[in-house]
C-alpha cells in the first residue's frame, strides 16, 4: 500500500490482525506528515507577509490594507420557495463588500463597509462630500479619524485643512505624515501666494501649458486675497475700484517676485498697490490705499510672520496624510482665527486640488465657524461642487443641523449656500440629537418617524446614515489600537504620551 501524495510506502501482509496494524502505523505516519507540511507552510506564509506600502497615487495597491483581501459575495443558492419562507426580510439594504469596514450594521446586514470612490463608481451616490452631525460625546469624531486611518491603509491619502484642537496631530503622524504647526511665535511661515502643485492637465483633459497655467495661479491669488480682505473689512463684496485696484497689485507683486526668482507674497501686492497709486485714476488710487491698509494687518498685526513671507514648509505629495495644527490660536481673535483658516485651506487646496494629486480625503474640523463667514462658506462650496474633478473626498464635522442656520436668515443668499452644501452631500451621518435639534433634523433631511425615534436612543458610535437613497444604522467599532488613539473622552483633563514619533503609549494613555 502507498501514497504518492505524501511519498508513504509500505507493504501490507500477514494475517489479519497484522495487516490491521500495519494500516495504522500508515496511516498515523501520514497524519505526522501532514502535520510537518501545514507548519511549514504557516512559517513560510508569516515570513512572506507584505509591508505595509502607500501608492503614490491615491489609489489601492495589491499591498495596501497590509494585504487583506478584498471579500467576494456569492450570496446562497437556495430554492425559490425556501428563500420565500425560511428567509423573510431578515435584514436591510446592504452597500455591498468592497470599501473600508466602518463598523456593524444594527439592521442585521453584518458588516458595513463603506468607499467614497467605488460608490461613485457604481452611481450610488453622485456627490462627494459627506456631512457628519453629532452633539460632544456622540463618537462623530472618532468615526471620521477611523475612516480616514483605514481608508489611508488602503492606499488613499488624508488632508486636514485647519485643525484648531490638535486632535489629528497624533493621527496623521501615526500614519507617517507630516504635521504643520502654525501659530504665533512657531517661526513657521505659510505663504497664501504660492502657486501650488501643477497638474500635468486642465480640466477639459487637455495639456497644462505654461499660459494656461499662470492664469490659473493668477485667479487663485485674486480669490485668496478678496476672500482676506472680505474678511477684514466686513463687506460682502468689492466695489469695482476696488477689483481693479487688486488686479494691479498683483500683477506688480508677480513682476518683483519674478526678479529675485521667489513666488509673491504679500508685502509684495501692499508695495504694488503703492507704487501705481500714481499712476491710475483718483478712484482706483483711493481704492489701492484701502487695500493696501487692509493687507497691512497680514504683515504686522496680530497674525504677523505666519503668512507674510515664503513657506518655510514643503507640501509633500506623495505623503499618505497631512494636516496643518491652528491649535496655537485658541486664544486669538475670531478673526485672526478666520484668517489662519482661510490661508491654510487656500495653501493645502493649491496643493491638492488637481487631478495628479490622487484620491484624498478632505476634512473640514468645526465646521459651524465656516458658514458663518461669507467668503468661508462661498470657498466651500465651490469646492464641493469641482471634487469629483480633484479625486476629492470631502468631509465636514458640525454639531447638528441647525447650525447650518447661522449662515443666514431664512430666504438670504448664505441661507442658500448653506443648504446647497447639504444638498450636495449624498452622504450624511446622524449621531444623536438633542431634543432641541431633532425636529429641524427631522425637517432638514426628511427623516421618517422610525429614524427620529431611533436618534433619541442612539448609545455612542450608533448613528444613521443616509448613503444616496439608502438608510443604514451602524455602530463604528474601533480597534483596541484605534480606541485610545481616537476616543477624544479620554483626552479630557489628561494629555496621552508618546514616543519621539508621536505614536501614543496605550498604557499610560488608557491609564489617564
């Protein structure tokens, strides 16, 4: 008797009782077999583990996720009349398998996974912006540093433009990417003007020239300092001078940057706002002395040295996240606060909003401060609609629904902008709501009155989504790595340590 599968060979003869021993000894030497082969087969497979790589792209890679697979459903093949009676709604509507796992979902469909860009793809949704609302303590902020952390494993990068808290600063560098600290007195220098990162086409997929290109610098420059002086001056619109005026003034700024071969800044545009006074009409000359006063504040009041001057930070493309901490400026004015946001949102937007840049998700902290500010809330929404043009995933972090109200009054142009960002998010998640908030959420988003109820009795990390049409329930599980990286209750009253590089001790962070 042998086996050629595992090379055993033995001759069986005698009497019974022997040939029946000698079956045994066989077949106990095969199983001794193997069991040597499986083992050598788990150590081969441990020592072949892939390392964990970023593509520089944006897209997944057959090593992103650390090498997990992507699962397939088969579905089960039952009978017709078995599936009619032994199987009646048994759970909801499901986005399927592929995506980054998020959580459980509460309705009995298993797992939810959940991919901006494959939902896109297969016309599920057909915006890319998604709304997250959630009173203090609800778990909206752990859920979005999670998705961000597992979608980034998957080889998709993270930009967060403005993060006043400094709670993504331990995350982004746990993912090995860099942190801009901006604030007073922290020597770092983040120049508005720069011209970011060119793409190698326009938006009508035909090659980026230079002419092309440099009017598109041009008209970024003109809408970062219109939206600055908005700000400083508190009007809604410039005058016509006041347009023309701004024109000059850059245009003399680019020509003197040019000659000590440097991108502009904005000592540059006051200087050139001085030097044509003379030269143009008394109203447009009125007009580039009222500027000129305004950009002042840049260079000597109480934002001084954080933008006036070249970058003394680099944007690195090809890192799988960035984020820029404002956490410095907790105790300045609101609208020093407001010009620190503009400036970092308009420099990290420069950088990667072209179709090179990848699929990166964008996130928005605090985003009840946005739509109060006229010029915040009209940069947002054009960048909201030009996303699926940048590969962009953007995401916005606000308390509940109503603070969408402080854009405006009711009937009034910010009102509209407002509701057309809640428009154009085809994704939103509810956590719980206060009873104050809950019948304008129920308005505002059309809930039907089994959701309302469910958004009183939410514990933490249950909320509802609504994904295009669809409704989901889904609680965010967290790892026991994520848990004390992510849980911002914990952080209350105590700060986590961390080694040299940012990465947070559990120990002694679970122990605070």
């Amino acid at each position: 008797m042998r086996t050629r599968k595992h090379g055993a060979f033995a001759i069986i003869d005698g009497d019974r009782k022997t040939r029946r021993r000698q079956r045994r000894e066989l077949r106990d030497l095969i199983k001794d077999k193997e069991w040597e082969d499986s083992q050598a087969s788990r150590v081969k497979k441990d020592d072949d583990l892939p390392k964990k790589k970023f593509k520089g792209g944006g897209d997944p890679s057959p090593k992103s996720g650390f090498g997990a697979m992507t699962l397939k459903d088969r579905g089960v093949k039952v009978a017709a009349h078995t599936a009619a009676t032994a199987f009646p709604f048994v759970s909801g509507p499901s986005l399927g398998t592929r995506g980054n796992f998020i959580g459980q979902d509460l309705n009995g469909g298993g797992a939810f996974n959940f991919d901006p860009w494959e939902l896109y793809d297969s016309k599920i949704i057909s915006g890319m912006s998604m709304i997250v609302f959630g009173t203090v303590g609800t778990g909206k902020s752990s859920l979005v540093k999670a998705m961000a952390m597992r979608m980034v494993g998957a080889g998709r990068k993270l930009a967060v433009a403005s993060d006043l808290k400094g709670e993504w600063t331990r995350v982004v560098r746990r993912l090995g990417g860099p942190v801009i600290q901006v604030g007073p007195g922290l020597g770092t220098c983040i120049n508005p003007l720069d011209e970011g990162v060119r793409p190698s086409v326009d938006r009508l997929g035909k090659p980026m020239t230079d002419e092309k290109w440099a009017l598109v610098v041009r008209t970024r420059r003109l809408s970062i300092l219109e939206t600055l002086l908005k700000v400083l001056t508190g009007a809604d619109e410039l005058t016509p001078a006041e347009h023309a005026a701004l024109e000059l003034g850059v245009d003399q700024a680019v020509e003197y940057a040019a000659e000590e071969n440097r991108s502009p800044i904005i000592s540059d545009v006051i200087t050139g706002l001085k030097d044509v006074e003379s030269t143009v009409s008394a109203k447009i000359a009125s007009a580039c002395e009222d500027i000129a006063l305004s950009l002042g504040r840049m260079t000597t009041g109480d934002v001084a040295g954080m933008f006036n001057g070249e970058s003394t930070e680099r944007f690195q493309s090809e890192a799988p996240a960035v984020s820029i901490d404002t956490s410095a400026m907790r105790g300045a004015t609101p609208t020093a606060r407001r010009m620190v946001s503009i400036c970092c949102a308009a420099w990290l937007e420069a950088m990667v909003s072209n179709s090179d840049s990848g699929k990166r998700i964008v996130v928005y902290e605090e985003g009840w401060d946005s739509v109060t500010n006229r010029a915040d809330l009209e940069r947002m929404v054009e960048n909201w609609k030009l996303a699926r043009d940048y590969g962009i995933f953007n995401v916005l972090l606000m308390h509940k629904v109503t603070d969408l109200d402080m854009a405006g009054d009711a009937g009034s142009q910010m009102a509209a902008m407002a509701n057309s960002l809640l428009a154009d998010a085809d994704v939103k998640v509810i956590y719980r709501q206060d009873a104050a908030a809950l019948k304008a959420t129920t308005n505002q988003l059309e809930l039907n009155e089994r959701e309302r109820t469910k958004l009183r009795s939410y514990q933490k990390g249950e909320g509802l989504w609504r994904v295009g049409q669809a409704s989901f329930e889904v609680y965010n599980k967290l790892t026991s790595e994520e848990e004390p990286l992510l849980d911002t209750d914990q952080r209350t009253g105590a700060e986590a340590k961390t080694d040299d590089f940012g990465n947070v001790l559990v120990d002694d962070w679970v122990a605070a």
